[in-house]
C-alpha cells in the first residue's frame, strides 16, 4: 500500500492512534483498580462482620463458663486430673510383685527352714529390695539355705544380720538382699 499522506499528517495520525491506546490502557488499569477495591471492600466487611459474630459467640461461652454448673464441672475435672496424676506416679513406682515372690519362692528351700515375713520396696534403679525374715531348726539348715540364695542369678547383695548365726538350733534370722528385675518384667 503506498502511503500519500505528507509527513504532518502522518505524525497527526500516529499520535491520535498511540493517545487512544494510551486511554484505552488507563482506562483498563483504572477499572482494575476500581474492581480490586470493591472486592478487597467486600472481603472486608465479610470479615467484620464474621468478627462480631464471633464476638457474640464467645460472649455466649464465657457467660457459660462463668455459670456454676461450668465451676462445678470445672473443679471435679480438676480433682480427677489430679487422682490421675497419682495413679500414673503409682504405677511408675509399680513394684512387680508376683516377680518377686516367684524369684523367692523359686529359691530351693532348705529342710527345717521357715520364713515368716516379708518386705519389699523398691529402690532407684528400679530393682526390688527384699528383707526376709524366718526360723531355722538348725545352722547348718541356715547355711544350706544361703547357699541356694546365692545359687539364683537375680538375687544380689545378699546379707545376713550377725544374730542370724548366734544360735546353733531355732535360730531366728534375718536377710535382705536386691533382685534384679529383667528388662521385660520393668
């Protein structure tokens, strides 16, 4: 196409063409902007007003909790936490008992020996403490009986109190001794 304008007109038109694009992209921008704003407004008071209705509900709940039968609720929740608390302490410091026995009991008895009590606690490792105390007919009975003691693998620290061996028939005795609990019985 061959263009006969002059050069004056041309430039005329040039820049007609490039103010209308201009307006045409400020007025996009423009109406951009103006719909950004409405949304962000709307969003706005969306929030407002999802706010006050939040506000209105936790009005609702503490007026709930400051009633006596919240209180009332509130005090035996607190109680039964505490009785937990207890139980859970209880049951940490748990000695196994049936363990115990079975690894006392399991000791090979000597003849003419009985055993009258027993006491067990447990220590900082979590080893159970025994102190056993008894008669024996005889010493030599006494002694079997130390023997198969320090025969079981799980006893340890045993001892004896002196008066134990004082008397040679019916002599009353008294021994304490740890038994190591295995890691499964913990």
């Amino acid at each position: 196409m061959i263009n006969l304008l002059p050069e004056q007109e041309r430039q005329k038109l040039f820049l007609d063409r490039r103010r209308k694009l201009t307006i045409i992209f400020v007025g996009i921008v423009l109406a951009f902007l103006i719909c950004l704003i409405l949304i962000l407004t709307a969003i706005k008071f969306y929030i407002l007003s999802e706010v006050d209705s939040q506000k209105g509900t936790l009005a609702q709940v503490q007026q709930q909790n400051q009633s006596q039968e919240f209180k009332d609720l509130s005090n035996t929740i607190k109680r039964y936490d505490a009785i937990l608390a207890q139980l859970d302490v209880f049951y940490k410091k748990e000695l196994y008992f049936n363990q115990a026995l079975k690894t006392i009991t399991g000791v090979p008895g000597a003849t003419g020996i009985h055993l009258a009590n027993f006491a067990l606690s447990r220590d900082k490792k979590g080893n159970v403490q025994v102190g056993v105390s008894g008669v024996s007919d005889t010493r030599d009975n006494l002694l079997d009986y130390k023997k198969n003691i320090e025969l079981t693998q799980q006893i340890k620290n045993l001892v004896f109190a002196p008066e134990s061996w004082i008397s040679p028939q019916n002599a009353n005795f008294s021994l304490t001794f740890n038994i190591m609990q295995n890691e499964k019985q913990k």
